[in-house]
C-alpha cells in the first residue's frame, strides 16, 4: 500500500449545502476509497488556499486514481490535487539510484 495526500477546495454551493446540513464526511470519504481497496488515515479542514485534506492508504496509483477521479465527478469540487507520499526508505532508495544518473543541462555539451 501506499500512502497519499489529497488537497480539496469546495465549490461555494457545496458550503452552502454543509452550512444547512452539516454532514461528517469522513464516512462518504472511507466508502469512496474502501471501494478501492484502501483506507482513510486522516481528513482535516484547514484555513488557507485549500478546503480540507485527506490522507490515504491505496494499494497503487490506479486505485488511487480512480478514488480521484469518482470524486471529482461528483461536482462538488472547486479543485482536487493528489500527491503520492513516499516513505523515507523510498527517497533513499531514490536518491541511491540518483547517483547514478548523469545529467546534462540544457544547452551544455553531451
């Protein structure tokens, strides 16, 4: 499993359906991801350029994907973004194999 960050904005209308019924939506957000094979790990609403957050367990970036994309679907989004996480072995593992690699800037001799 992976894990994943999604940042959310709600539409205004959307606000004005949860200011006259405030609704928990962890529950919609468990169902959607269970559906997929993963979990919810955490869902917060923030103060700033984006709504809410919500952390994910997904087996692959095809689950994760398709939870994304259900969502979005449904409208009552002003923007979505999702971010894979990866672990601390996993950046390790990344920058051993970016070693390896040679780089060549734009615009420089090969």
């Amino acid at each position: 499993m992976s894990l994943y960050l999604t940042r959310f904005s709600y539409t205004p209308a959307t606000w004005a359906k949860l200011i006259a019924n405030p609704e928990d939506r962890r529950a919609a957000a468990t169902n959607y991801i269970e559906a997929v094979g993963g979990s919810l790990q955490g869902f917060w609403y923030a103060l700033g350029e984006h709504d809410a957050y919500a952390l994910y367990d997904a087996p692959d970036n095809v689950a994760m994907a398709a939870n994304s994309l259900a969502i979005s679907a449904g409208g009552a989004l002003s923007s979505l973004e999702t971010i894979p996480l990866l672990t601390v072995e996993e950046t390790l593992e990344a920058l051993g194999k970016a070693g390896s690699i040679t780089y060549r800037p734009p615009g420089t001799e090969g």
